[in-house]
C-alpha cells in the first residue's frame, strides 16, 4: 500500500478531532484510496504538555521540522489565527506543500494572496473546513456546480447566532440569557462580539461569493449587522405572522455585479432556512442549470470540522497518487450480505377498517399484547353505525415480524376488511435537529 | 487554451439540456478549468431527423462513430434504457474511454460489472446524474465523506411519488387525481408503475447504499412497497397527528449489515425530510463525523440532471488535463465590483416603539407615501396608555435607500423612540418550493 506522510499544526479542538479521524477511520482511507496516511509531526504551541499521540508522530514546537521535511507534500494548518499561521502558509506554498486549512480568518485577511501564490507554485491550498464546518459548500460551488452559472447564495453560516435566535423563539429567552446558554454549551466563545456582530458570518459569505462569482470580495465591502438589535418582541410578532428571525447572510448577482450582505432578517416558515435550528448551518443556492439546492449540517465543532479537513486531504491524494488511485468502487464489490428484513425495527402506524360491532378493539389490543407489541394510542373514527369504521393505532418501535405477525392474524379474523394496512414511522434524526 | 473532445449519445430531454449547457456556459469551463469542450459527434436513434446543433457537430445513427474515434476520451451516454446502452458502455470502457451516464436502470442492473471493467481498464464509470438529479449525493458520499463512516441514508429520492403525496396531502386530491396532474405536468409517465411501486428508488437507494458501504447491493434485495396503498384518509389523520406520510427510502447499517428499504412512512413535522415538498428530492445522510447533514434540491428534469453531468464532466477533464488544471482561484482573482447596497430591494419590516399620542400613524404613513413605499399592513401593540406604543409596519418590495430615508425622516420626529429599527424580510425561494 502506498504511504503519504502528512504534517499536522494545532492540536485544539479541530487538529485533536482531526487526528482522532486518522486513527479511527484509517480504514476507510485505505478502502476508498488504496492508501496509509502517516503524521511524523505534530507542531503545537508548547511541546511540553503531554499529547495522546500515536509513537509514529513526533510532537515538536514551531513547524521549520515540518517545512524542512522533503519527504512531506501536505500541511494541514488547524492552528487558527490571522496573522499567526501566515508565515507558516506562505513558506508551504513556496516550497511546493499542499495546504489544508480551516483558518477563516486567515483567508479573509490574505486568501487573496495565498491562492495566488499556491497557483505559481502549482500546488493547492484547500479549505473545505474554513466555512460552515462540515458542510461540502466548497466542493459544491466549486465542482458540483461547474457547469452552473450561480445567481445567488442565502444562507445562515453561523451556528452561534442561529443557537441564540432559536433559544430566544423557542424558549422566549432573552438574548442575554441565550447568548449565556450558548457560551455555557461551547457555541459562543467568551467573547462573541465576532459572532453576534455578524462579522464571522461576513468573513464566511465573502468567501463563498468569491468562489462563485470568480473575484475577490473584501469582507470590509460586505454589509453587516448584528443580531444585538432584535428584541423578544420582534420575535413574538413575526412569528405571529409566519416568519423566523434569522441572521442571513446573502451574495448574489444584482445586474452582473455582486451584492454581498449580512443582516437579521424575517424568513418566511416555507423557507427551507426556517427549519435551520439551533447550532446547524444552511446554505441555499440558486444556479441556471439546476434551479435551488439547498446543503444542511452542522457548521462547526471539532469533528464535523475534522471531517472537512479529511474531504481535503481525500482530494489531495487522489493528485498525489494519480494513476494508482482506487476509486471508491475499483474492482469488483463484495456482493452485500442481506440485514434481516423481519429484525428491522421502527414505530408502526395502523390503519384497520373494521366491521362496526364489538369485540374489535378487543382484538386489536389482544394480538398486540399476544405479539409483544406496545400499543401508543388506539383513535377510531365512526362516523355512521352502519358503516365500516376506521381505527387508527400507533405503536412503539418493534420489530418488523412482530408486526407482520400481528397484522396476519388481525387481518385474518372476521370484521377486517382486506383495506386495512399498516406504515412504519420515521424517527426524527439523533443529534438534535 | 486546451480542447477536449467527447461524444454525446441521446439528445432526449437530459441529452438536449447538457448539450445546451455546454453551449451556454461554455465560459465557466473555460474560467474555471481553462479548457474548452467539442462535441464532434452526437449519436441518436434516427439521424434524418433535424437537431438543433452547432456546426461542428455531426448527428450519426449509432455510437460506432464514437467508438472508433482515437482523440476522443470521454463518452457522455444519456441514452436511457436497461439493456440497450450495454453493448456502448461495455465497449467504451474496454477501449479506454471514460464514460459519464444518468441511467440508474442501466447501473442498477449492470452496474457491478461495468465498474469492475472501468477499474480494469483504467478509466472512470461516473454516475452524479444518475441518482437524485441535480443533487449532488454521489459527490458527497464518495468525496466529502470520505473519512466518515456512513451510517445511514434516508431520502426522498423519487420526484414523481413526492409530488404525488405533496398534492394529496395538501390539495386533498385522491391518488388518481394526483397521479394524473403529476402526468400532465411532466413529473410521471404514462406509465407510471416503475415510480409508484417504488422501484424506481429501490435502485436509487442501492446504488447509494453501494456507494457508502462499500458493497454491492443488488435492488432484487430492497424491501420495496409502494404508494398506492395510501388513502385520502391516512393523510388527514396523519397530519392531524403531526406527521407527513413520504415514500421513504432508507439504507443503515444495523450490526454492520445493510438493511435497505422502500416504502411509505410517517415523517414526523419536524423531521427535515417533511419539509421537501412536491417534485423536489432530499437525502438525510449520518455518518460518524459529520452527525447529519441533507441535501436538497430537484431530484429529475433536463437542466437540474445536466447540471450533474457537467460536475462529472469536470472531474474527468482535471484528471485528463493534470498539471494545466487552473483551480477555482488560479491566479490573482479580479477584485470584485461592489453592487450599491442602497440599490439592493427586498420586503422589509419595521418596529417603531412611539409615544402614545394622536399623530404617530399619519407620520408613519405619510413619510412611507412621500418616499414611494408601498404598506402592506400596519399592526400597533397597545397595552397601557402611559407606556409607549409598539407600531409593526409591513411593506411591500423597495429599496434600501428609499427605506432607510423613511427610517431616518421618522425616527427624527418627535415622538419616535431610539428602540424604533427595521429588518429586511428573505423571499421564498423560486421555484415554487
């Protein structure tokens, strides 16, 4: 198996996640790619403090151990800072080192520069994990939209101000005590005036205006404001009239030109950002050929970030490895061994429609009991004596040849008509959406 | 500038709209990759016909033109059917040629050996438009995933059985009603029964299955029901009890085995996929890194599907183009124009907190008509006399600067509290979702 040596700066929380990914989901790189990634270095800001490292990677202070490495074509930079990391960029580039960065600030203060000088040096400086954290946004406008003339991007791209103005609708907090809830759960840094200005926001929607359109927009010529103006009661009001208070941050195409902005603003409850809660982003995109798609996950935090970063160095070596590379579907597949289609589990929903006489509820709820099967709520609609009734049960999760079983034998006593039927029911997703 | 040569095969609806892609926005491959693209030949079913092609395109009957053609490295097959493009695909890949399709039944049925003989051979078998149209879910699960584990898959994938349920659950339509306006406006076909039984996303959801676990899984195996069996009168109660019912495709691994399924379920309101409403497509993705994340957008149509050939098309001309490829951000990017801020036009809202006395709504009214915007309503607040008044105005569409006159001759009046501000209100996409 080929081998790729990589070094790592910053060990936070998106170099620890970052690195955690590496060791644990090795194997997936080695299945898609066909390729092992070493870290020989670690540079961080005080090398004496115990790290849990693998004994392969060296944890050294300064990175000159990193750039002097020839043996090494990939950086990837989670230190953070504007200016701190920007000698270390330049020096990368220069010397012909892919870049992996999550650095916004970084890029808002000299991407410019940077990706000029990767482009003269023929090597990549990459970023996926620099905006909306775990979300593909820049593999989607800069690949899966290639043949799309983008018209416009909404979106909400800070997941500290969407927990804020959730808690403050949901929960009818004030803004001082949502901004302390989320500093107290990680979303707000102890000093959110970045965040709640709308200036972090500001940096993100830059960069994505940029790539979309193909020119630099400054983040100072982006309109911002902050979401320190809305009240309880603008909250209450809007939504009394059909809208969600968001901080939206939009570039689009006004006459050829671009128009970048980023304000609170009323969304519409149809609005696929409404339903944006808490600490997630969205991003909503309107290009010629493929109209509004719409990209939704969690926008910060250690792994989701960590996951970006890994989408980076997936690209990277696939350049690297060129011809040898496995795509993910190389050779013939291993044919997939069959879940059990009986042991699958979920709610169910029941609809029978029965003979209008007694001793139906009492068979329904005898074969659950006989199955195993724990009833919710059991809502018959009756309308008309002489016709047939409609009775409606939910069920707690079981599993699907319980409730085959079950219905079987419901179906086939007298009073059921063959109408009856049965559906299972999605569980909302884990993770708080 | 660099050229590269493809050969197009059909010029149905998707064939028509790529093939107008790449004439219309030819400049974005060209800006982006710096490469243009020719279409020497286009292969169709009967040449006799007239097609409204560039002169540097020869209509032929059959693909052996195509295959015989040495400068040509890439084979776009938007053709359609199971088994008649087999024979061109094989024989494409066996010579070396890459080959880009939207056919699902064609790789749902073949597709294990196809991707076999791509690896064999060297060349790439790309499918973005194959699955979920526009959406570019191949991308992600094969790229932005790529250090995740992939846990599960839920989605919308079929349009037509989407729209279908969307008209009956919000128009009241019966099945047969729905069905038919869904043919009428193109989003099923005369003979709908792929869609409806659910067959059509039972191959979706297994090549997406495939593709994130990395096994083969044939469709024969997906549990598959479809939605005929939906009443009228499952919807309402349904809804009355806070749920959508979707025609749900899953793929999870349970004790790291693929169970995959199809069939009509209950999605809860605040489940993302209830959202995703009449012809539109969306995927809800776990994997253990990112959490969740989804995706949206129109999941069938020429444009939305040429859209996801092109981003295949980009891929395979980096790689052939290697080192000359220009990224996104080769180069010093132009520094971007800025669009006046105060040209910018949308709805806005404004809070007005006022002294409680005669004259505040004539004010407010007034300076609305002199500065030319239009109200669309006016709601006051009003609960104690002594206290000051709450004034929500709603206009219709204007500008920036015309709104921000009005805010600033209003709130200098007397009368007008400093806590008086304004928001701009975010219309609902386009598109109709």
């Amino acid at each position: 198996m080929d081998r790729v040596r990589i070094g790592l700066v910053g060990f936070g929380t998106v170099g620890g996640s970052f690195y955690r990914l590496l060791t644990a989901n090795a194997g997936e790189f080695e299945r898609r790619l066909g390729v092992a990634v070493d870290v020989p270095w670690l540079a961080v800001r005080d090398a004496s403090r115990p790290r849990n490292v693998a004994p392969g990677t060296r944890v050294v202070q300064g990175w000159q151990a990193i750039l002097d490495d020839n043996d090494l074509p990939i950086v990837v930079e989670l230190a953070g800072g504007a200016e701190a990391p920007l000698p270390l960029v330049r020096e990368a580039l220069s010397r012909g080192k892919h870049v992996i960065t999550a650095n916004k600030a970084l890029l808002s203060a000299h991407g410019r520069e940077l990706l000029a000088l990767a482009a003269e040096n023929g090597v990549e400086l990459k970023f996926e994990a620099a905006v909306c954290g775990g979300i593909p946004i820049i593999k989607v406008l800069s690949e899966s939209l290639l043949g799309n003339r983008v018209r416009s991007i909404v979106g909400i791209v800070n997941g500290t101000t969407n927990y804020i103005l959730t808690r403050m609708t949901e929960e009818r907090l004030s803004f001082a005590e949502a901004l302390a809830e989320a500093q107290k759960k990680g979303f707000a840094e102890a000093d959110p005036t970045l965040d709640v200005s709308g200036g972090d926001a500001a940096q993100k929607i830059g960069l994505l205006g940029s790539l979309a359109f193909g020119c630099w927009i400054d983040p100072a010529c982006v309109l911002t404001e902050g979401i320190t103006t809305v009240e309880q009661k603008d909250i209450e009001f809007c939504q009394a009239s059909g809208f969600q208070i968001k901080l939206v941050a939009q570039a689009r195409l006004m006459d050829g030109v671009p128009l970048v902005t980023v304000f609170p603003a009323l969304v519409p409850l149809d609005h696929p950002l409404a339903g944006v809660r808490n600490e997630f982003n969205g991003v909503l995109v309107d290009s010629d050929y493929l109209g509004p798609s719409m990209y939704e996950g969690r926008g910060a935090g250690g792994n989701p970030t960590a996951s970006s970063v890994a989408s980076d160095l997936g690209d990277l070596l696939k350049g690297i490895l060129s011809k040898q590379v496995r795509r993910p579907f190389a050779g013939a597949l291993p044919l997939a061994a069959a879940f059990p289609q009986g042991r699958m589990r979920s709610r169910y929903y029941f609809h029978f429609v029965t003979a209008n006489r007694p001793g139906i509820w009492a068979l329904v709820t005898g074969v659950c009991a006989e199955t195993g099967i724990n009833i919710e709520s059991v809502h018959q609609k009756w309308e008309d004596k002489s016709k047939p009734s409609d009775l409606y049960v939910l069920v707690d999760e079981a599993e699907e040849s319980q409730v085959r079983l079950a219905f079987s034998r419901i179906t086939a006593a007298e009073g059921i008509r063959p109408a009856s039927h049965y559906l299972r029911i999605v569980p909302s997703p884990a993770g708080g959406r």
